[in-house]
C-alpha cells in the first residue's frame, strides 16, 4: 500500500478527526501523513487540511484529512467543516476520562450533520500511557454496546494501530462512496426503466 502522487485518482474522500482538545488527532494525523511523533505539537486553531494518496482494495484513493480543532471555543463554527465527510475518526484520550465523557456530545454533532453512526470509528489514543490509563472499563464496553461503534486503541507516540485506524475509517469511507454510486446508478436504471415504460406506452397506444 504505498503513496502514489500525480497518477489517476479512482476515488477522493473526506475524513474528519474530531475529539476533545489535547487528545491527539494532529498528532495521529502527523503520524500517518509525515511518520513523525512531536510531543511538542501546537494546538490546532484553524482547520488543517492534509491528504495521502494510496492503494486500497485494487483502487487509487486520495484521502482528505480534516484536522478540527478541539478546543470548546471553535465548537459553533466547526459542523460546516463536516459537510461532505465520507467518515469521521472520533477520537478521545485514555488517560483523560473527560475526554471519554464528553464523546456523547460529539456523536450528537456528529449525527445531527448527517455522518452516521456506522461510518464513525471511535480511537481511543495515548494506549502508551499505561500507568496513567482513567478509562472504567465496563463504560468503555457499555458505551461501544449502546452505540455499535467500531473501536481501536492507538499511540501516536510509539506508532501502535496508526495506521491501522486510519485504514479502517478508510474502508468506512469506501463502503459509503461505493453505496452511493450504488443507489445513484440504480436511480439512473429507474429513470432509465421508467422511460422505457413510457415509451413503451406510447408506442403500445400507436398501435
Ligand atoms: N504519550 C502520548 N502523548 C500523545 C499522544 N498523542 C498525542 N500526545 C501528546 O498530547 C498532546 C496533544 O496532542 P495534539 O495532537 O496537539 O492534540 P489535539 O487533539 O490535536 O489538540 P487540539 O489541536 O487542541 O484540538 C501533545 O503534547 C502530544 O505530544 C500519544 O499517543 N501518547
Ligand atoms: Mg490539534
């Protein structure tokens, strides 16, 4: 699965990251575009927008990567970000049990703008910080029973399931596209049917 630039793209799809202030998205998302870890990461004030080119399932798939910052101040402004997204990687910290309790109210914004619950992966980040770990165990469980949500802990200090998470909501994002060129084309065959019935009609009624 190695990046392709400037060759044919079969598909291009949105992915946003979003989760609480300080719980790592740009740093995952750093990980996965620059294979770079910097504990000394900036926090995220405007949207950062970055995009990775790759091989999946025999197609050329180009990635946006929306970088929402967290911060509860930017709260109002960010749904518009979410217009157009194909999946969303919600993200929460594990040694931060705020973070894990304020999930709920990004599933609600999330939802509400239309990216449903199926295409949500949920990524518990900072699984290096084994000591410091604040998670209650049977919410984690009883939270992923209530919502369905597909779940992977990762690291973006050691690299730990990185990739593999974004290659998740990568297949989310490839499903959802596929199923609506899917009922798009069968659109088209229905308007193509019921064409084909009225000139059917027309010609049945000549004769
Ligand atoms: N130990 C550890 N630290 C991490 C990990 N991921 C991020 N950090 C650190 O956590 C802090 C916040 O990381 P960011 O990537 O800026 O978090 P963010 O979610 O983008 O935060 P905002 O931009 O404020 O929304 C930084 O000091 C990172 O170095 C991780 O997996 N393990
Ligand atoms: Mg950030």
């Amino acid at each position: 699965m190695e990046s392709r630039e400037s060759i044919d793209i079969d598909v291009s799809v949105k992915i946003v990251l979003v989760g609480d202030s300080q719980v790592g998205k740009s740093s995952l998302l750093s990980l996965f575009i620059n294979e770079e870890f910097n504990q000394n990461i900036p926090t995220t004030h405007g949207i950062g927008n970055k995009h990775r080119t790759l091989e999946l399932e025999g197609k050329v798939v180009k990635v946006d990567l929306w970088d929402v910052p967290g911060h509860i101040k930017y709260r109002p402004a960010l749904t518009q970000f979410y217009n157009h997204a194909s999946a969303a990687i919600l993200i929460f910290d594990l040694s931060k049990r705020e973070s894990f309790k304020n999930l709920n109210k990004w599933i609600s914004e999330l939802t509400l703008s239309g990216i449903k619950l199926p295409r949500i992966l949920l990524v518990g980040n900072k699984s290096d910080k084994t000591e410091e770990r604040d998670i209650d165990e049977s919410d984690l469980q009883n939270f992923l029973k209530n919502y369905y949500l597909k779940y992977i802990e990762t690291s973006a200090k050691t690299g730990e399931n990185v990739e593999e998470a974004f290659m998740i909501a990568l297949q989310k994002s490839l499903k959802f596209y596929e199923g609506r060129n899917e009922s798009r084309s069968s659109t088209q065959v229905d308007a193509r049917n019921r064409e084909a019935c009225c000139v059917c009609r027309v010609v049945c009624r000549l004769f």
